[in-house]
C-alpha cells in the first residue's frame, strides 16, 4: 500500500505537471477557445480514478465516479467566480474562489447526493449557463494565440508548479473515502494550476477568455467519469481507460464548432441565459 501511494503521488506529479504545463503552451499557441477545450481534457480524474482501481478495485472506482458530476458542478463555480474575481487581482481571486469550493464540497458531502441522473442534469445546467453567462452578460471575447518564445526554465518552474498542485490533490484522494474520492478525484488542480499560469504568463484576460471555455469543455470529464463507471467492471482498468478517455476526446471534437458558433452569434439575446438555467 504503501508502494501504491508513493507511485500515484509521484506519477500524478509526473503526469500533472507534463500535461499541464504542454497543455497551457499549446493553449497560448492556439488561442483561448482551443486552449481551452485542450487544457481541460481527463487529466487528475484519469490518474487518480487508475490507481484507485489498482489499489481498491474497479468496482470501487467504478462507484466513486457517483460524485463527479455534483464535483464538476462545484468545479464549474469554482472557476466561474474565479473568472469573476481576477478583476481584483489573482491572489484574492484564487482564495476566494478556493474558500467557495471547499465550503460546497462539505455541503455536498452532508448532502451525499448519489443519484446520478440528477447530477448529471445538474452539473449541465450549471455548466451551460455559467458560460452563456460569461459568453453574453459579462461578454469575455475571444483571445488570440501568441507566438512568444519561452526559455527552459520557465516551461519547468510551469511544469513543477502545475505537478504539485495535482500530486497534493492525489494524496488527500488516496486517504478519502469513496465519496471524497470522487470529489477529490475532480478537485480543480488543472483550472487552478491553468488559470495561474495563463494569468502570469498571458494576463487576466487571456486566462479569463481560456477558462470560459473550460467551463463548457468540462462536460467531457462527465463523459469520461460514466465511460469509467461503464467499462472498468466490464473491460478492466487499462482498456476502459483508453476508451473513456476516448469518449472525452470525441465529446470535445464535437464541441469546438458549437463553442466558435456561439461566439460568432452576437446577436444572442441575453434572455437565452434565463431560459436555459430555469
């Protein structure tokens, strides 16, 4: 056990600070909307939901992915309100927003909603409106890619920032119970760790405009987490690994042209937000 937990601490530092620090370059390469439906792809769900089953079982991971969707909701508020706030600065922004998601997590967790479907239409409404939201009411346009030129040792201080982040989020999921393991599984290690980087390498509003559309490219961990919860009974961890990562991958595929045809419709009616969120 104790090997276990030293291997998934250092892979997901590994793993975490890898995918994290190539994914934000490549966002500032290709501009905030591909950024952001790249960065958010399974990344702290996918290591940490593997050595779950290694440790405890399929099955047990299979049943920790009940509380991704109420997780990924507070998620999505999470990096909404941090959204919000980095007008105010990235230091307040960041506690704020952090302070918001741990009060939701203990209110989900006396709550202890299991029931699936009711998750899952929650999460989606939340997701959706939060984007029309800052799609149409606070109007966070599109940004740019950047063609800058990064020395060695800033890509490393990006990678060692971002795999700290995710490997600190590995361990307090090792030692959860089920539940907690779900939601920890989903802590927003990788939206933190983006929105930082992005805010000190890009500036607020580049940071801002990626993070909109990870609102809405965060659906793909719901894919992922009932892909997960589907096959690892049934095909085992290794190969229902690659297909529910296969799953969030084609969900985003799908995704990128109704993301740049929302952006393109100006004309919107704000009313859209109301709709769709009652």
């Amino acid at each position: 056990m104790d090997h276990a937990f030293l291997l998934k601490t250092v892979t997901s530092f590994l793993a975490g600070g890898i995918w994290i620090g190539a994914s934000t370059l490549l966002a500032e390469r290709l501009g905030s909307t591909k950024g952001g439906l790249v960065t958010n792809l399974p990344s702290t769900i996918l290591v940490a939901l593997v050595f779950v089953a290694l440790v405890q079982g399929p099955g047990f991971a299979a049943a920790a992915t009940a509380a991704v969707p109420i997780g990924m909701l507070i998620d999505t508020l999470f990096l909404a309100l941090l959204i919000l706030l980095l007008k105010y600065g990235l230091i307040t922004a960041g506690l704020l927003s952090l302070a918001s998601w741990f009060i939701l997590a203990f209110l989900a967790q006396k709550i202890h909603s299991t029931h699936i479907v009711l998750n899952v239409i929650l999460y989606f409404a939340t997701a959706v409106a939060s984007y029309l939201f800052l799609e149409y009411g606070v109007k966070i346009p599109a940004r740019e890619k950047n063609r800058g030129k990064y020395s060695p040792g800033s890509l490393i201080i990006r990678a060692l920032f971002a795999g700290s982040v995710v490997a600190g989020t590995t361990i307090i999921s090792t030692v959860a119970g089920t539940y907690w393991v779900g939601l920890f599984s989903i802590f927003p290690a990788v939206m933190l760790s983006t929105m930082v980087i992005l805010t000190l390498t890009q500036g607020a509003d580049f940071a801002r405009a990626t993070g909109k559309v990870m609102i809405l490219s965060s659906t793909n961990i719901i894919i992922y987490a009932l892909g997960v919860a589907l096959t690892y009974p049934a095909i085992g961890v290794i190969f229902g690994t690659i297909v529910s990562f296969g799953m969030a991958f084609l969900w985003v595929l799908i995704l990128h042209p109704l993301i740049q045809k929302i952006s393109r419709e100006k004309k919107v009616k704000y009313y859209l937000f109301l709709l769709i969120f009652f």
